[in-house]
C-alpha cells in the first residue's frame, strides 16, 4: 500500500485536496479504495474484515504519502537557484 500511496501522490504530482491541505490527493485515492476493498470483503466468502488489516494498511498509505512529500520538497529545493546540490558542496 505504501508503494502505491506514493505512485498514486507522485503521478497526482504532489496536489493536496483543498478540506485536508496535509493529505495528498492520491493518498485520498488509495485510502478509499483500500476501505471499499477492505469493506467489500463482508460479503465475499472465505474473505474476513479485519481492522488490523485495515490499519497496516493506513501505516503503509501514511509512508508512502511521506516518502512523496520529501520526493517533491528535493525537488523543489534542488529546482531554486542558488540552492547548493550534494554535488557541488564538495
């Protein structure tokens, strides 16, 4: 879920949603897939709801969230001009 939480905000190239300015839109996206899914499986059989696997799966949406913030805020921060890069401090 982490991998797809940061491809998801990566691909939505870093756009929050306006209620929630800290959540990236792609984290939204994933997290209410993963809750359908999670949900859905009430009624399939042989397939149990499990809330501990609900909230692994949030842990993995959280990190994947925060590994696209720090992705874009290097970006960002190597993009300004007189920002001094790993290669140039020596």
């Amino acid at each position: 879920m982490g991998t797809m939480s940061a491809l998801a905000n990566l691909t939505a190239r870093g756009r929050r949603v306006s209620f929630l300015s800290f959540v990236g839109l792609g984290t939204i996206i994933v997290a209410a897939v993963v809750v359908a899914e999670e949900i859905s499986q009430i009624w399939i059989p042989g397939r149990t709801f499990d809330l501990y696997d609900l909230a692994a799966d949030f842990l993995g949406i959280a990190g994947g969230q925060a590994l696209a913030t720090r992705s874009w805020r290097a970006r960002d921060q190597s993009a300004r001009p007189g920002t001094p890069t790993a290669s140039s401090e020596g």
